[in-house]
C-alpha cells in the first residue's frame, strides 16, 4: 500500500509519461501486425504451414529469452540506454521485416524486432518505480492500456493498409513509432546521465543487484512467476484454438467464432484499467489472483458443460481471467523494495513465464489430437490455473524479494 501522498504527475516528469506511453505502444505491433496479412506477404515471401507456424512462436520465445537476458543488459548499462538499444533493434526490424525478400531476412528481423520487445516487457515495470513510485497503480493502468492498444491498432488497420499500399508498408511503418519513441527516451537518457554524474552514484551494480539467478531462491519471484505463466499459457491457448473449439462444440460460424475470439481478447480491458489500482491499496492481493482464476474456472465450466448455451458468457469469462497479467505487473513493483529488484523479478517472471506460455497453443492443440476430444484439452488449462490460485495465497502476505537475498534481516511474516 502507498502512504505517501503522491507528487503531480507532471512535475519534472513529461517527459517520463511521455516515453512510457510510446514504449508501451511499441511493444505488440510486430506480433500483431502479420497475421492479417500472411496471404499478402505470402506473395512475395513462399510461407509454408511449418515456417507460419515458427513465426507464430517466435513471440512467446523471443519475449522469453530476451527477457532473461534484459536484466543483466539493464545492470551494466543502465534502463535507459537499454530502452535506447531496444528502440533501435525495434526500428531497424520494422524496416528490415518490410523490405525483406526472403523468409531467412524476414524471419531475422522478425526476432530482432521481437528481441527489443522481449526487453521493453521486462523494462517496462521497473521504469515505472523508478519514475513514479508514487503512482505505481495509476501507471501500471496506463501502460496496460497501451499494451492492448497495440495490439488492437495494427490487427484493425493491417490489412485496409496492406490492400492501399502494400504489406511492405503496413509491417515496415511501424519503425515509425518507435523512431518516434527514441526522441523522449534519449532525451532521459542525457538527464540520467548528467545526474548520475553529479551524484555519482552507480546505475543498478553492486552486490544487491544480482542477475535473474538471484531471484531462483525466492518464493515471492516463483509466485508472480507462476501467476504470469499460467495467464500466458492459457491466452495464448485460447487465441490459437477457441475459434476451431467454438465451431466444434458450440455450432457457431467461422464469422461469429472470430467475434468471440474478439470479445475474448477485449473483455479483460476495462478490468486491465481498474485492477493496478484497486492492487495497490489492497492488502492481499492474493484476492485479485484469486478473482482472475475464477473467471477462468467459470469460462471454462460453461465451454465444458454447455458450450452452446450462453457461449458469449463463457468467453466473456474466459477473457477475463488474463487480469492475472496486471496484477503481475503490479506485483513486481509491490513486492520489491529497489529498482535493482523490480529489475531482476521482472526479468525472472516474465522470462520463465513466456517460456511456459508459448507451450499453451503446442499442448493444447496436441492434446486435442491425441484425445480427439475438446474437453481434455479445456481440462488441462486449469492445471496452471490451479498453480496460480496456490501462488496466490502465498502472495496474499507481503513478502519481498530481497528478503531471500538477505534473510537474516527480513522481517518476521
């Protein structure tokens, strides 16, 4: 909980908003972007049905490594200049993804794009506490948002622009944004510098800092990390095959199947937006964790036992249990005392999580094909989401990450 009053949100930090808006903003075109127009780029780039499908895992993996990797980067050369470093590779695969002639220049830009992407996700909270430590909640809401944005804007336009002037100018003109992007956080990056050397103080060094590996004895890192994943594995479960499932089981059309798979990617949005800041004046948490496995539980049960009765309310359901993702946002901030934490607990949680979330459409559409049935496959979802209410209790008290790092001086639970 935040007893302190909070400062203006614009005093000394415009530019701060500014830059954590068009971060935000760049950090899902690339994923979102190719699939409405894989026909057109198929034109000139042959995609097989392999290579669309290594391109459609390259987002959880790329966001996977790359997070992992993000707070050692961050450690040695500051969040700043790492956010600078990660704009670029965005730019210079937009530009690239939009020229390409072929699928290996295409596929390597692709992962460049994607590798600054993986780093913004994890930079992204720590930016937060240490710009507006006082407005955690507020902050974390905004750059939710953002992320849906981003998300939303390019499936919508992807193809009107493609048919206009071209895929090569739809996925290339993203490098725009995140040209535009670099302008606040350059300037960030000139008044961090000039401060640090004023104070001369270090960036994120020093023997509390630790890489990712630090967090692997820390059951508070374990828990958001299994709260992420268990959200991860079951959205991205559910954008690859609830269509298919919704035409099986619940005789809908190909057409309203692709509305609810809308519904499913929107429903949580309004939640997004309230739920950072109901969690940070919440004591436990630990409930907000528990709400969002319940939509899932309550989703899933309607798909199960009556997909075709009230289908939109068990999507709508369903959508609603990826609040997990915001409230894992806040909790990297919550249950860490320093940037140097909230540094490495992102890195860690978001990391692993990814990892376990590009397995949800591989397992579930190979379960599905095993079993021949749609329901064991619906049934294997609520496996992580039964690890994430576990982790939720945990989290309901307020331990902190650096306590594992220095027991002897934690305080008493």
């Amino acid at each position: 909980m935040q007893n302190s009053r909070p400062a203006p949100v614009w005093a000394g930090r415009g530019l701060a908003v500014v830059g954590l808006i068009v971060l935000a903003l760049n950090l899902r075109s690339a994923v979102a972007v190719f699939s409405p127009i894989i026909d057109e780029v198929g034109v000139d780039i042959p995609l097989t049905t392999a290579s669309v499908g290594v391109l459609g895992m390259l987002p959880p993996v790329c966001f996977a490594l790359f997070g992992l990797l993000a707070p050692t980067v961050a450690r040695r050369a500051g969040l700043e200049l790492t956010v600078v470093c990660a704009l670029v590779a965005m730019t210079v695969g937009h530009l690239v993804r939009g020229l390409s002639d072929s699928l290996e220049v295409f596929g390597v830009a692709t992962a460049l794009t994607l590798a600054g992407m993986g780093f913004g996700n994890v930079l992204m909270p720590p930016l937060i506490k240490r710009y507006f430590p006082d407005r955690i909640g507020m902050f974390t809401s905004v750059t939710t948002v953002m992320l849906s944005v981003s998300t939303g804007v390019p499936t919508l336009i992807a193809a009107p622009v493609a048919d206009t002037v071209g895929w090569r100018v739809a996925i290339g003109s993203w490098a725009a944004l995140a040209l535009i992007a670099l302008v606040p956080w350059i300037a960030l990056l000139v008044q961090h510098r000039r401060r640090v050397s004023r104070e001369d103080s270090p960036e994120l060094g020093g023997a509390a800092s630790g890489p990712v590996g630090r967090a692997w004895r820390s059951p508070v890192a374990w828990s958001i990390m299994v709260v992420q994943a268990a959200s991860s594995f079951n959205a991205y479960a559910m954008f690859a095959w609830l269509p298919l499932l919704l035409v099986d089981t619940a005789d809908t059309t190909p057409a309203a199947a692709g509305a609810l798979l809308s519904l499913f990617g929107f429903a949580g949005l309004p939640a997004a937006i309230v739920v950072p800041f109901l969690a940070v004046r919440m004591r436990n948490v630990g409930i907000l964790v528990q709400v969002g496995v319940g939509f899932f539980v309550a989703g899933y049960a309607g798909l199960l036992f009556a997909p075709a009765t009230l289908t939109w309310l068990w999507v709508l359901f369903a959508g609603l249990g990826p609040i997990l993702f915001p409230v894992t946002l806040v909790l990297i901030n919550l249950r860490t005392r320093t940037q140097r934490g909230s540094v490495v607990l992102s890195g860690f949680s978001q990391g692993f999580g990814y990892v376990i979330g590009a397995l949800g459409p591989l397992l579930f559409g190979l379960v599905h094909e095993i079993t021949g049935s749609w329901q064991v496959p619906l049934i294997m979802l609520l496996v992580p989401v039964a690890a994430a209410s576990v982790a939720g209790v945990y989290l309901a008290r307020p331990h902190m990450l650096e306590d594992s790092w220095h027991p002897r001086s934690a305080p008493k639970a």
